[in-house]
C-alpha cells in the first residue's frame, strides 16, 4: 500500500510537469493578425519620393486627356493640388477624380479654374459639326414635315365635312365646335409625330409640359371668357327662350332678340338693346311671359273699416268679372288681406289673355272700374288716419294765448255740426270699358322683328324654332 500510494502521488505531480512546456507554444495563436493596409490609407511612413511618382503619373495621365491638358500637379505629403485651367465644370470634377484614385494619395486640393476665354478655332469647328448634322438629319426632317402635314391636312378634310356634323350635332354652334376640335386634335397629333420621327423626344416632352403649363395660366386667366363659351354652347343646346318672348333675366325685362355665341340681347320695353353675357343668363332666374298666354293681374284696393268688407269683395268680384278682356276662367277673385290702420285691404285678381289683352293696360282699366264701382256703391276708401294724444300737462303752455287778438279772445269757429250740409256730388257716367282699348301692343315685337330680319350685324342666333325649348 505504501508504495502504490507513492506511485499515484508521483503521477499526479507529473502531469503539470508534462503540460508546461506546451503552453507558450499555444499562446501566440492567440494574438489577432495585423490587417494589411489598403489602397489609399493613410500611412505613417512614406517611402522616399512617393510624392514626385504620384506627380509624374498624374502629369502624364492630364497630358493624355485634351481637356486636361492645362492642369497643373503638385504633390507634398500625399495632398496633391490641381491648378490650372480646365474647358468646363465636368473636366474639372473628372481631374480631382482622377487625382483621388491614385495610391498614396491623402487629399485633393482642387484650384482649378474654368476657362472662360472663347476658342474661335473649337468654336467654329463645333459650329460647323452641328451644321453638318443638321444637314445630314434634313432628309428625315423634311419627311416628319410631310408626315405632320399629312396628317393636319387629313384632319382638315374630315371637319370640312359639315353636312355630316350638322346632321350629327344639334345645332351649327356645336358642329363649328367639334369641327375646331378635329383640327386642333390632328394639328397637334401630326407635329407629336414628327418629333418623335426625328428623334425629339425629351422636345416633345418640353413642348407638351409647357403646352399644359400654358394651358392652366390661361385657363385661370380666362375664366370668365371660357365660362362665357362653355354657357352659350349650353343654352344653344337647353333653347330656353325663343325669338320675341317676353322675359325677365336677372332682374331685366324685355323681348328677346337673339342668342349669340357670347351674349344673349333682349330689346327693353322702352325700345333699348339690351345685352346680357350668356354665362349671367345661364344662371339665372328667367322668368318667360309668353309662355302661357295667361297671366293674372293683381292691385289692392282699401274700404273704410266701418263698411262691409264682405259686400265690397262681392261687389269687387262681380265688377272685374264684368269686364269683357277679364276671363271666366280661371275666374276673377277678390280677398280681403288684411286690416289697416284706417281700412280694410282688399286684393283683387283676375286672369287675362295676353294674345287678345295687354297686360299694363287690361290691370290699368280693372283699377279704374273697381274704383268707381266701389264708391257708386256707397263704400269710402279714407285717407290714413292718425290719432294724435296729448299728455295731461303740468306746467302751463307758452303758446296758451295765442287765439287772442288785442286782448280779446278769437271768434271761435262753428262746429262741423252747425255748418250746413255738402251738396252731393254730381252723378259720375258709367265707365267705359271698351275691349279695344286694351288691345296688345306690338310695337316692340314689330321692333324685334324688324331687328332679326336686319343681317348687317353679322351675329349668328342660335335659337332654333326647330328644337323643342326647355
């Protein structure tokens, strides 16, 4: 036992003996390496006369490129600086390029110059390269230009085909317009054409932006003159009116004489033209009398508010109905409105025929004989009344002895009640009521007439008797 005990301690103390000499050998895998450097690191230490083979290699590297020709090179610790002078922006940029992928070089300092003196040599050379190929590119030039006139000549002749549109279109006012639109449409298609056949393609881009630019400075800038265009082409397609019609357009009355392609012109009931900008018409309140013949008048009348407002309506019913240019039907009416301060407001109505009647003068006779009916049977129509009170007063009046005269009071003035009776007024003759005087009166439509048939003006109407109206 001893001795095997011996034997195990020996071993153990002997392992670690083994093991040691081993460990150094392992330590030195350990380390991490040592990049290399790289193209174009800085570095430390400089080998003698780097500096003068970066100089040389760009000297003769600039000597090479004719744009570069001028470029000067210095070069002190790796920082190369470029002098000189260079043709543009771009050879300028592409030297400091250059310069920056040499080896062994830290920085660039880029002073070089653009030359900005004129090369009469280069630029006449360069004049007469352009010339010569626009002179080669004048066969294909030439060809997109028949190509472009073919075609707007094509599209020419499809719009001169105006018997088609004019079937086609409602009026002649929107064939006129598809017509422009055909021309415009293959106008513009023949020049996009073209460009592309020459190979103009980024112009055509230019052309068609700064045509859309355009398009929208103009359409701001003529928004009233397109809105005005766009409403003539609706109201030639709507036909609100027709030729001669009494209306009322935004608050203007008259007859109308014609629609043109930007206004539309009515002759007022006092004999004047009168133009209104189509786009107004368009959105306005039209108001058309001859339309229906029929056309009810309206007035108000007062009674005193002790008579019988109902016998005075009655009496006002039968009198308008009475009147031979009043119609049965719809039949004359007459309403009690309301009560004013002094009477009692009656409003009466009755229909007239405008083809048989005029309208200001058939209301100007109800007026008349309404009137006189009314007071022939006995009902007053007063003045307004106006009841005035006095406050008790409290401090005497400075005009308290105004009636005296010399001291002496003024005769006082007899009573209503003493001074004899007024003599009833004389008997007044029937109203006349004769149909011929409210007979219509043309003289505004003869006018208008007279001013359709009159061509001088050179304004074509787009109302079409043809078409049915709105």
């Amino acid at each position: 036992m001893p001795r095997l005990f011996a034997a195990l301690l020996l071993g153990l103390l002997a392992a670690p003996a083994q093991a040691s000499p081993l460990a150094p050998e392992a330590a030195p895998a350990q380390q991490p390496a040592t990049p290399a450097p790289t193209a174009g690191s800085i570095e430390v230490d400089r080998a003698d006369g780097q500096d003068e083979r970066i100089a040389q290699r760009l000297a003769d590297i600039f000597a090479n490129v004719p744009s570069l020709s001028q470029v000067e090179v210095s070069v002190s610790g790796g920082v190369v600086t470029l002098s000189g002078i260079a043709a543009d922006d771009a050879a300028i940029q592409r030297a400091e390029a250059i310069a920056g992928g040499v080896e062994g070089v830290v920085t660039v300092e880029n002073t070089i110059e653009r030359d900005v003196s004129v090369d009469i040599g280069e630029g006449i050379g360069g004049l007469g390269d352009r010339i010569g190929q626009v002179g080669r590119m004048l066969p294909l030039v030439g060809l997109a230009l028949l190509v472009a006139l073919a075609i707007a000549a094509l599209g020419y002749l499809i719009a001169s085909l105006s018997m088609i549109w004019r079937r086609v279109a409602p009026n002649g006012f929107l064939a006129e317009v598809i017509t422009s639109a055909i021309r415009f449409v293959f106008v513009i298609a023949g020049i996009v054409i073209a460009l592309d056949m020459i190979g103009a393609g980024a112009l055509m881009g230019a052309v068609l932006g700064g045509a859309g630019v355009v398009g929208i400075a103009l359409g701001f800038a003529m928004r009233d003159t397109v809105e005005n265009y766009v409403a003539s082409l609706m109201l030639s397609l709507r036909q609100p009116f027709r030729a001669n019609d009494h209306v009322i357009i935004d608050q203007h009355e008259g007859r109308v004489i014609r629609l043109t392609s930007r206004a539309t012109v009515l002759m007022t009931l006092e004999g004047n033209h009168l133009r209104i900008p189509n786009s107004t018409v368009f959105k306005a309140v039209i108001v058309n009398y001859t339309r229906n013949p029929q056309r009810r008048f309206s007035f108000e009348l007062g009674v005193d508010a002790d008579d019988d407002a109902e016998a005075a309506r009655v009496l006002g019913r039968d009198t308008l109905a009475a009147l031979d240019f009043v119609l049965n039907e719809p039949a004359p009416e007459v309403r009690i409105d309301r009560v004013g301060d002094s009477n009692v407001v009656l409003t009466l109505l009755g229909w007239i025929d405008q083809r048989q009647a005029d309208f200001f003068k058939a209301r100007s006779r109800a007026i008349a004989a309404s009137k006189r009916a009314l007071e022939d049977g006995g009902f007053a129509m007063p003045e307004p009344i106006y009841r005035l009170r006095f406050d008790q007063r409290t401090v005497p009046l400075p005009f308290e002895n105004v009636g005296r005269e010399g001291g002496e009071p003024r005769a006082s003035t007899p009573s209503p009640a003493a001074q004899p009776p007024a003599a009833p007024a004389p008997a007044r003759p029937a109203a006349q009521t004769d149909a011929h005087d409210v007979a219509p009166e043309d003289e505004i439509a003869r006018m208008v007439e007279e001013e359709r048939a009159d061509t001088s003006a050179g304004e074509k109407d787009l109302l079409d008797s043809g078409r049915p109206v709105e």
